[in-house]
C-alpha cells in the first residue's frame, strides 16, 4: 500500500515540475513586464505647446536629463514660463524634435 502511495505522489511531483518547467518562460516574460510597466509614469502630467505642437508627459520625464533646459524648467532650477489657462505651458520653439527627445528620455530607467 505504502508503495502505490509513494509511487503516486512520485507521479504528482513529477507532473508538477514539468508544469512548472512550461511555466517558466511565461513567469520570466511576465517579470520582465512587471519591470517595464514599473517605469511607465502614471499620475499627473505636464502639457507643452512647442512651436504649437502639443505634447504630454511627465515631470519625472522632463527632469530626467540634468543640464537641460526642460529639466532646469520644471526642476524649480527656473520659472517653467508662462501657462495657458488650461494649464499648459507655451515654448516660443520649434517642436520638431522634441518628440524624439521625450520619447528618449521616457525610455531611460
């Protein structure tokens, strides 16, 4: 009797470790997810109107380059400038490239 027993929880373990092994590129995809969706920036966001092209995003993006003009602006470092009555902040510059930028600056950890 002890034997049978023994010999089906052997089954058990054995078909819970395979189960696991298939589970395990889907754990470390959704680690990996976790991760990414962890530096996505969720909460209030800044509005700019750059050379009327309107972008939004976060402060913690704006800031995240020391030195720039963008972090120095909404770092307190100096007045970010003047803001619309809809809260958003008018830069009298070509926002060709600043998507590029934000988005560059979005993906840094």
């Amino acid at each position: 009797m002890h034997g049978a027993v023994s010999q089906s929880c052997l089954a058990v373990r054995d078909a819970i470790r395979r189960e696991r092994d298939q589970l395990n590129p889907e754990i470390a995809f959704y680690e990996k997810m976790k991760d990414r969706i962890a530096t996505v920036h969720i909460g209030s966001s800044i509005k700019l109107d750059v050379g009327g092209t309107v972008f939004r995003t976060s402060k913690s993006t704006l800031t995240k380059e020391p030195g720039s003009m963008l972090a120095a602006m909404f770092s307190g470092s100096i007045p970010p400038g003047r803001q619309d009555e809809d809260g958003t902040y008018f830069i009298d510059r070509s926002g060709k490239h600043l998507y590029a930028f934000l988005y560059s600056l979005a993906r840094v950890k």
